[in-house]
C-alpha cells in the first residue's frame, strides 16, 4: 500500500525527520508556519498555514489523502492536532492531547511520576499562589530549579546557584506572567536524552544525545532553544556506562506502561547523578536538534515504524550505524534577547558535502530550521537558522567535519557555538562525572 505521509512543522527537526522519510516509500507533504526550503524541496507539497489550528491542518491532510501524519513541534499537540487527525482517519503519530500533558503540563508530569512510581522524580513542589511559592524557597534547604508549568520554548527555567540567587529567583516568580510554576530540587551532574518511538505499548529507543543549551561558548549566557548536541557510536555517551543508559531506558519504559494509549515520541531528558538517573524532564516529541543527531544514522527505514504503529503491530527493532554525530547550529546574531534578523545564508548542500569529502571519513548534511526564502536567496529570522550534522567514526572526527562545514556560511549575521563536540568539552564532562562520584 502507497503511504502518503503529512509532516506538521517546518523546523531543523522536522527537515531531519523530512529527510529521512524521503529515502522511503512515501509520498511527502508538509505544513508550516514557516516555509521551510529544505522541507519544501523533498516534498510534494508545503502548505502554509497555522499548525497550532486542528481545523486548518485536517483539512489539509483530507485534501492530500494523508493516510499518516507526523507531528514535529508540541504546540500543536497541544491544541490537540493528533486528536483532529485521529478523528478524521489519519494516523498522527504523536501523543493526543491528553497524553501530550507529559510535556505540556510540568505540574502534571511530576504528579504523574509520583502517583505511578517512576523512578527519577526529583523533589518538587507546584504553585498557584506566588508568595507560597516565595516561601517555600526561603524554607527549602539548597538550591531549587523554578520552572513555569506551561510551554516556554525551552527559555523559561532558572537554575538557583547556577543562573540566579535565591532573591534573584522570588523576583523572577512575582515578576513574571505565569500563573503556575513547579519548584524542584536542583540535580547535579550531567543531562542527557533518550528518545523513543513508542506506540501499542511498546517503545524503541535511540543513542543518547547532549544538548547544549546555553547560548555562548563554555556553556556561559542564557538558555536556548538548543546551540547543538553530540552523540556517540554506541548507545550511550563517553560520560556514562551501558548500565546508566539502561536505567534510563528503564524510566521511559516505567513511563510508556503508565501512559495509556501513548503513541509518537517520547523524550526523556535525563540528568545523570551519584544517586542515579533523575528525570528532568519528558518531552512529547523529538528533541531539536537531537532528531538530527540520531535520524542521519538510522537503518530502518522510518516509514516501517510508522506503518506498524499504525497497524498495531511489533514495532520493527531499530538498527544503527555505529557512528558519533555533532550538531551545530547558527543563530541570528543577537539570539536568543536580541536576534537581528535578514542576514543572507550562503551555505547549501553542496558545500556542506564537498566539506566532507574533503574530509574523507565522514557525512555532513544541511538542516534549514527557521529561514526566510526570497527571490534572491534564503534569511535569517529571528529565530534559530540552519543546522549543520557531522557524522564519522568518533566525536572528534564528526565535530571537525561539522565545524568545518558551517564555517562555509560565514560569520556576516550568524553566531555558532563552535565548542560544541571538542574534544576538551567532551572531556570536561568525563571529569565532571568521575569528580562527583569520588574517582
């Protein structure tokens, strides 16, 4: 059978999972709020419109004959976009919007945790009333992370004793427009992914991935959408062992049992510390850019995966290539409080490839996120630009073809975390575990 697939999304995470659909069977349709060329030119259509809307991006599955729909971004999990597919005979891989709480709702997520067992939750106490959450802090012996309960794009979190004091942290509470927040115990160690694809109560996991958040070089200057990540040749990181990447595992599948009817991704943002494997938190879709981290090196092919989920049947066992990624990304200057938008970007396919020939132990591959296409060219917005993937043998080799390939773009309007995947960045992070756990 023919499988029309319908892409919801039109980001660097999207364009990966683009990507990897367009070396399969299916037929390809997208919808955006953003044009995205990259999508644009693998697919047979790209429709703009609003995806938060469940009517708008319906109608448009019913007028291409999607038979599945992949659903990139949580906001329209949120406003219960799988729920419009689902009723209308699309399969949506991604959550409903119930199921889709896990990420939308941190209040919910740690409640969740509590009432069902999952191993990792961390303290934590949830706020209506501003001054009791004020309060709490002033009674609450060590550092606390205080996090709005709603979506924040991945900006919204502060970390006492890392980005602002205890003072610092009640001014932000009364400061700000949220109406309910979570307090947590801060966790020390160091954070990770896990992403699995999940669906008839089963999940499939992938390699463990590193996020960079921070928007400056040395993990220094305010949290981000996501500067790059890394993973490694085998499953788990250089700073962990099989066993720790197994009790995470074992988190998300203590999770997948507990959420009935859960079907799509779910993210697993873990921190490693000397007590274990603690949950920061779970996300309801793939990571951007940990999606184009692990995408370029999956063997199966991603349409059977999506075809079984919807048959309800044995997800496939996934397979992948022995090979570390880097990603990084460039951003408007100015990004993430001030981003200057409409600088031309200069880098395409082609350069980003010639770079990894001459390189000769690699790929490097090309991911448009947020972009502007005219006439004369593609642009920067005011969000997170393009996205280049080194993929080798080691960390090091795929870090230098990455860093390689996005020097081709220059630096006229674009910033780029180029620490990301080096070798002493890496290292520190070895360290850092092997301090904490007295080695």
């Amino acid at each position: 059978m023919d499988e029309t697939v319908l892409l919801v999304g039109g980001g660097g995470r999207e364009h990966a999972v683009g990507r990897a659909l367009a070396d399969s069977d299916a037929t390809l349709y997208a919808c955006a709020g953003n044009r995205n060329p990259g999508i644009a030119r693998l697919a047979e259509g790209f429709e703009t419109l609003d995806t938060t809307n469940p009517t708008a991006v319906r109608s448009y599955a019913e007028d291409v004959d999607a038979t599945i729909a992949v659903i990139g971004p949580e906001a329209p999990l949120q406003a219960g976009v799988a729920d419009a597919l689902d009723d209308a005979g699309v399969y949506a891989f991604g959550p409903q919007e119930a199921q889709a709480r896990i990420e939308t709702d941190k209040a919910f997520q740690r409640r969740f945790m509590q009432e069902h067992d999952i191993p990792g939750c961390p303290d934590f106490e949830t706020f209506e009333d501003m001054d009791a959450a004020c309060a709490y802090i002033d009674e609450y012996d060590g550092d606390l992370v205080v996090k709005p309960a709603g979506l924040t794009g991945g900006k919204g979190v502060r970390v006492m004793g890392e980005q602002v004091t205890a003072e610092e942290a009640k001014e932000y509470i009364r400061t700000s427009e949220y109406e309910r927040i979570v307090l947590e115990e801060r966790l020390i160690g160091e954070e990770f992914t896990i992403q699995a694809f999940v669906a008839n109560g089963q999940l499939r996991v992938t390699p463990a991935v590193q996020d960079h958040k921070r928007a400056y070089e040395g993990d220094e200057g305010p949290n981000t959408g996501g500067m790059g990540a890394y993973s490694d040749a085998s499953l788990e990181l250089p700073f962990m062992s099989e066993a720790e990447y197994s009790e995470a595992v074992d988190v998300l599948r203590a999770t997948v049992n507990s959420l009935e009817g859960y079907k799509g991704i779910l993210y697993g943002q873990f921190m490693l510390t000397t007590d274990g494997i603690k949950v920061v938190e779970f996300n309801a879709r793939f990571g951007d850019p940990e999606a184009m981290n692990t995408l370029p090196v999956l063997n199966t092919d991603l349409l059977d995966v999506l075809v079984a989920a919807r048959e309800d049947e044995s997800l496939p066992k996934l397979s992948f290539s022995p090979r570390a990624t880097v990603c990084k990304y460039a951003v408007p200057d100015g990004y993430p409080t001030d981003p200057k938008a409409g600088a031309k970007v200069t880098i395409d396919d082609n350069d980003v490839a010639q770079v990894a020939d001459e390189h000769g132990n690699g790929d490097a591959l090309l991911y448009y996120a947020s972009v502007d296409e005219r006439d004369d060219g593609i642009y920067t917005t005011t969000s997170r630009s393009f996205a280049v993937v080194g993929v080798a043998e080691t960390i090091t080799d795929a870090e230098a073809i990455a860093d390689a390939a996005i020097r081709e773009a220059g630096e006229e309007g674009l910033r780029v975390r180029h620490d990301i995947g080096k070798p002493d960045i890496v290292q520190q992070r070895i360290d850092h575990m092997a301090e904490l756990r007295g080695e």
